[in-house]
C-alpha cells in the first residue's frame, strides 16, 4: 500500500486475517464472518438495475460501502468500491476474464496504481468450470498477490449447495483488506456462480 493514501473504510475494521464468505439461500445474498464467527459484513447484488451494484452493510445494518459496475451488465471490467460515509471512490476492482485464467486486479481508484491481483489458480479446473456441464459445481480456488506479484493469501471455494469461501490473508501490509473480502464476494456473484 502506498504511503500517501489510506483505505480504510469508515464503520468497519477488519482485523482478522481468516474470513468465511457465505452465500445466502438467495442468489446474490452474502456474509462475511470473522475468525470467530461473527458476521462483520454483508453484501447482496441489486437486480434490474441497468449497472451492477452492491451495498455492503456492516453486522448491525449500516451502508459501509458499495460497489458499482463501470458499465452496464459488466461480465469483464471494472467495478468501483466507494466508502459510504465519505462518498471517496477508494479502489477499483477490475476483471480480466478469460475461459482459461480468472484475473481481478484491485487498483487505486485515484491514480490507478495495482494494489493486489487475484488469479484463479488452474487453467484446466477454469477451463472446466466455464465448458463442462455442471461446472459451476467445481470449488473456485484463487491466489492473492501484492502490486510485485508475491503471495498475500488465498480464497478457496467449499463444495457445498451455496457458495462457501475461505478467504486467508497471510500477509496484508501491503494490501487492504475490505476490498479483498468484497471482491471475494463479487466475484462470486458476476461470474454467476
């Protein structure tokens, strides 16, 4: 992380370096849990609207942040995540999809700079979720890197009949954490998991 710029979000702190992402029995319904497992964040996807939007609330309801697409029905680009309290645009997450690779890059929503990057892991098992039957059904797996590509965390998929993510961050000096939890969430939701 930059020295010059802080991403913290107003209302909410993330401490933790273990986080359990869970979809809800709605589609595009989620909740992050701490270490203990205690919600800290929520996030659900609004349908019908012409760009995607996500509000983020913390555990007692609160408008933290949300994340909006750069364009309309947006599968690969950019999504912005701004604080709701301070209505700053902090990050960018921005998706480079291909059937082989899932990149999501987290940059700078100033100058642009990457922060951290999040690469699904296995071209095979990628290939496979996009063009197999039921491929949807096979756990996602990503790696979390820094803005010089060196190991941050993970985000691992569970089976299971919802969604279910174990997200670890083993290093986040470098990285902010809201936007890696979120993105975990969104990514879920847009590649209609």
């Amino acid at each position: 992380m930059t020295a010059t710029r802080s991403y913290d979000i107003e209302g909410i702190e993330l401490t933790d370096d273990r986080y359990t992402v869970e979809q809800g029995l709605i589609r595009s319904k989620y909740r992050a849990l701490d270490a203990d497992g205690n919600v800290v964040l929520r996030g659900k996807q609004k349908r019908f609207k012409m760009k995607e939007e996500f509000p983020f609330v913390d555990a007692e309801g609160n408008t933290v942040f949300t994340v909006n697409a750069g364009g309309v029905l947006d599968i690969a680009g950019n999504y912005v995540l701004s604080d709701a309290q301070t209505g700053e645009d902090l990050v960018i997450l921005d998706n480079d999809y291909s059937i082989f690779q899932d990149t999501w890059k987290i940059r700078d929503a100033t100058s642009e700079v990457k922060l951290a990057e999040i690469n699904s892991r296995g071209a095979m098992i990628t290939l496979a979720r996009n063009v197999v039957p039921f491929g949807g059904w096979i756990p996602h797996k990503y790696e979390i890197s820094d803005q010089d590509s060196a190991h941050v965390g993970s985000i691992s998929g569970q089976f299971s009949l919802r969604d279910r993510y174990e997200i670890a961050i083993d290093d986040a000096s470098s990285v902010p954490k809201e936007p890696i939890v979120a993105a975990a969430m969104v990514i879920d939701a847009i590649q209609g998991n």
